[in-house]
C-alpha cells in the first residue's frame, strides 16, 4: 500500500513541476536531495533501532532507506529519458533500457542493485518484519554507494 502511495506521489510531484515550471535539471536536483535525506533520516532510525532492539523502528527505517534508492532512481530515470516511473515495474523495465543504452550503467548492474534493495529493505524487512543485523548494516552500505554511482553517472552522462 505505501509502495502505491508512494508511486502516485511521485506522479503527482512530476505533473505539479511541470505546471509550475519546475524544469528537469531542478527536478533531478529535488529527487538527489531528497534520496540523501531519506538516507541520512533512514540510516539513523535503522542504526538505532538495531541498538535499542526497537523492531518497527528498524523497520521504518528500512523503508526510508528504500525510499532513498528510489528517489536516486527517479532522478537517474528522468535525467537520462526525461521521464519519471509510475510504478516499481515501470522502474525495473526502465533500468534495464538505461543498461541497455549507456554501457556504463550497465557496468554498474543498477537493475539488480535496484531490485535486491527492494527486496532486503522494502520485502524482507518492512513488510516481512525478517530483522538480520548484519544484512540490514550491509544494506546501509550498498544504499550509500547506489546514491554515489547514480550521482557520479548523473553528471558524466547527458
């Protein structure tokens, strides 16, 4: 249910940018600020969580922390095709055409990146409620370093 309140969100903000003469570049710039702040907020709630044994803390803090990937992942998308996703398929089908497209996003395997973080944060952990420590301070890695390579491929590909 969050995934399509989420999804429809995001359908709405691109519609509302367009109206009020948000152009792409600041679109891209909002997503990318928005991806390290859910980062940052979902790293902190996770971590801490974790040490306090709060269960739903950690798992809020999983969705955070998925949710930056997909902020990352929008701003990506709409830089390189002008276009944002609706939904978590439309998201996949489009990373694979960006690897399809630009060999350097296909070196960096962001589709399964992408997708294993769906399902370790948003499948396992938020809705499964499957808490693994060591998994989850792996998965604050890897979305970290998923939010520098779209940064880095963001300003070398136009």
């Amino acid at each position: 249910m969050i995934g399509l309140v989420v999804a429809v969100l995001i359908l709405f903000l691109c519609c509302i940018s367009v109206v009020i003469g948000v152009g792409v570049i600041e679109r891209v710039r909002i997503y990318l600020e928005d991806a390290w702040e859910f980062y940052r907020r979902g790293r902190e709630e996770l971590l801490r969580g974790l040490e306090k044994g709060y269960v739903y803390e950690v798992r809020d803090g999983a969705e955070k922390l998925w949710n930056a990937v997909v902020q990352a992942t929008n701003a990506l998308i709409l830089h390189l095709l002008g276009l944002v996703p609706a939904s978590h398929w439309e998201w996949r089908r489009k990373l694979m055409e960006l690897e399809g497209r630009f060999e350097e996003v296909g070196k960096l395997g962001l589709c399964d990146r992408y997708c294993a973080r769906e399902r370790h944060l948003r499948g396992m952990t938020f809705y499964e409620g499957i808490v693994d420590e060591d998994l989850l301070r792996y998965e604050v890695q890897k979305v970290e370093r998923y939010l520098r390579d779209v940064e880095d491929l963001i300003r070398r590909l136009r």
